[in-house]
C-alpha cells in the first residue's frame, strides 16, 4: 500500500498520536531464529501443553452441545464455566458463585474493560514498579495519571505505599486503583506474604482505592507454602472485598491459545464490565468456553498441574544452578518458589540492553529491565524465563549469557 497520507491526518486520539508497541513483543522476531536459546518469553512451554487432554475436550464440548459451540453467548460468560470457575476459586480460598464471575477473553481483556469503567484522561492510577508491561501500556492508552508503587524483594512495600497516600498532593487526583500481581509477579517474581497482603487490603478499603489482584501464575506453585489470593483474605474485613477486583486465567496453567480469562469484581464494578464487554467482543468464544468447561470438570487442571510444577520446578533449578556456575560475579538474581520468572541485576551497573545485543548474537535471549518501569527503568536489570527451555538448553543458554557478559 502507498502510505502518502500522513499519520496526522487521521486524527488519531491523544494515546494513539505516537503509539509504542510491546517491547517484548519487537523482541520475537529473534525467538524463531535457528539455535536460539529464549530466556525472554512470557510463554507456556510449547512442549508441555496438554495436546491429548485439550484435544478430547474440545471434541467432547463439540459433540455434547454444537449449538452451544457455534452460538453467540452470554456477554458474562457461559454459566457452566462460571459455575466451574467458582469452584476452582473455591479451591483457592475464594468464597463465590457463578453469577460473580465474568468471563472475559484473557485476562487481559478484562484490565482493558476495567480501565474503560474506572479510568478517565487524566485520572490517577497506581501500578507497581517494576511491572508488567502491558499493564503499564493498558494504563497509557487510557490516559492515566501513571503513579508507581515500591517494591523489594516480597512486592509492594506496603508502609511505603501508606506514607506516599499520607503524603498525597492537596489538589492532586485520588488514585482510583492500584495495580499488582501478588503472586509470582511479571517480571520480579516476587510473592507479596500474607501480612502485607493484609495490610495492603485494609489500606486499600480504608482510601476507597480499587485494589486489582492479577493473578495468572499464582497456581505455578513448585516450593514453598501457598499464600492466599488477596481477594481470600479480603473476607476478613467487612466490606473490603467491595475493593478488591480479581483476575484470574488459563493461559499460564492449561494454554494461552484459549483466551479465557475471568474477573470477580465487587457488582457495581462487574456490571459495568459486562456493559464494555458488550462493545468489545459480545462474548468469549463459546467454542473456547466449552472446552475449558470440559477440560476443567473432567479433572485435566490438576493432572496437568502436576506434570507441569515438576518441569518448570526443575527448568527454574537449572537456570540459576547454570547461572551460579557460569557468571557466579556477574549477575545476581532472586530464587523464586513458582511462576515463570527470575529477577536479576548485572554487577558493576552494567547496561542489560548492551548485554542483550551481544547475547542475540551468541543465539540466547531475555528481556532488558527497562521495559518495566514507567519512568526511570534500572538499566541493569533483567528478567530471564526458565519456562521454554529444558534443562540442557537452559545449561547451555546460561553459558552463552556468561560469554556475553564477559567484556
Ligand atoms: N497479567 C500478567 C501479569 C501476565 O503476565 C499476562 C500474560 N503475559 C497476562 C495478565 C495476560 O494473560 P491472558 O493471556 O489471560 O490475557
């Protein structure tokens, strides 16, 4: 196509005007590359999906209910997955029924729908820094005041965050949300513990603060002891749960190929979801939605669960036993107890987007911390996934990192 017309003719909204994509996104075009090594991705293992399980109920939804497959559905979701997905939140600690769940196409969508609910241009919103990207850029295309929240090594730093809203600018816009993946957090992850889980909570009812509670990896459990989901604990201080907005997915623990995702969120809140939802797709794929109902009331979760949690537990043990042997001065990095990710710094203050250039040419990858933060990224940061590569890749990825890393 001849692309004489200029960008600005079109008029494009504000967020639109000089729009940036995924960063992570521009770095796939490397991943397909022959040999190559990805530590990068956010990816479910290609070679650990459920094909056989996912296959028999597919065709088991089809041939139970074609006409419930081929329809349109309810915007809110099919009734049997709502009901399957209350009780999967039950066995997280969850009290709830299928009218209080929605079903939403990834769990992406349902931020994207919050946002529409919640967030005018120039409303203040508050996300934890670092971040997932597609958080931070969902924040940016509805026009958002963007405040970052700190973090250590176990989250949010919950006094912290107390002694920012003490502190808040008289005249400044309320925060109307904050932002948080408690659970095996994108990019750290970290995994906030109980008592701030609490404080946060009661934090967040007590200034009339939406608290979103993402919650994707929180079942990639392989060490340690669960924590509950904020939205469990909530229960404990009457009407706090009126604050929480949960989000929950398939994507991390059957495949991401499904788009199901789901939301409970306090009912005025939810209602108006349903309503963005009715302009954004109309309904989830029905099709996707029996499947999932099918794979889940047929006990395929847990089975997978466990064959899954066994892999990455020892994909997460080889990288960072490879990492330790390979560059023991170079890199520091947090052991995480789920999930997919590994948090790490370059000694010496080094540049991770340097690195990364000379990392892409000895064929292994990972993602530059500065796509993270939404102002002042730490350039030696890095996140690395164990989740793709098998343990001799992941031993021979960490010595690749190690050659680039020795200049
Ligand atoms: N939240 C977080 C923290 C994620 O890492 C991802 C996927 N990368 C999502 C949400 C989106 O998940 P879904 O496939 O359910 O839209």
């Amino acid at each position: 196509m001849c692309a004489e017309t200029p960008d600005d003719a079109y008029g494009f909204a504000a967020p639109f005007r000089a729009p940036q994509g995924s960063p992570i996104r521009e770095l796939f075009k490397y991943v397909g590359r022959p040999g190559m090594i990805s530590f990068a991705g956010g990816y479910p293992s290609k070679d650990l999906f459920d094909r056989e399980g996912l296959a028999k109920a597919l065709d088991a939804a089809y041939r139970s209910d074609p006409v419930a497959c081929l329809q349109y559905g309810d915007t809110a979701g099919a009734p049997l997955l709502r009901r399957s997905l209350a009780r999967l939140m039950g066995e997280r600690g969850v009290q709830c029924g299928p009218d209080d769940i929605v079903v939403t196409t990834g769990s992406q969508q349902g931020f994207d729908l919050l946002l529409r609910t919640l967030i005018a241009p120039g409303d203040t919103a508050l996300i934890e820094e670092p971040a997932y990207p597609a958080a931070i850029a969902a924040l940016r295309l509805a026009g958002a005041n963007i405040v970052t929240v700190r973090t250590d090594g176990d989250g949010i730093d919950v006094d912290a965050l107390a002694a920012q809203l003490d502190a808040w600018p008289a005249g400044a816009g309320r925060p109307k949300l904050l932002y948080t993946v408690p659970t095996f957090a994108n990019p750290t992850g970290a995994t906030l513990p109980r008592e701030r889980r609490e404080a946060l909570v009661r934090l967040a009812q007590a200034r009339r603060i939406v608290l979103v509670e993402d919650d994707p990896y929180g079942e990639l459990r392989f060490a340690g002891n669960p924590v509950p989901p904020i939205l469990a604990l909530a229960d404990a201080c009457p009407g706090a749960r009126d604050w929480v907005v949960y989000f929950g997915s398939l994507s991390k623990i059957v495949a991401p190929g499904l788009r199901i995702g789901w939301a409970i969120a306090p009912a005025p809140i939810a209602r108006r979801m349903i309503v963005a939802k009715q302009t954004s797709d109309l309904c989830t794929s029905p099709l996707a939605q029996e499947t999932a109902r099918h794979y889940l009331d047929g006990g395929g979760l847990e089975q997978h669960l466990r064959s899954i949690l066994g892999a990455y537990r020892s994909r997460c043990e080889a990288m960072l036993k490879a990492l330790a042997h390979f560059a023991p001065n170079d890199i520091e990095f947090s052991a995480p107890q789920g999930g997919m990710f590994v948090w790490a710094r370059l000694a010496g203050g080094r540049d991770a987007g340097e690195v990364l250039k000379r990392a892409i040419e000895r064929n292994v990858m990972f993602v530059p911390g500065t796509a993270f933060f939404v102002r002042e990224p730490d350039a030696s940061s890095l996140r690395l996934s164990f989740a793709a590569p098998g343990e001799a890749e992941a031993f021979e990825g960490a010595r690749r990192l190690a050659s680039a890393l020795s200049f």
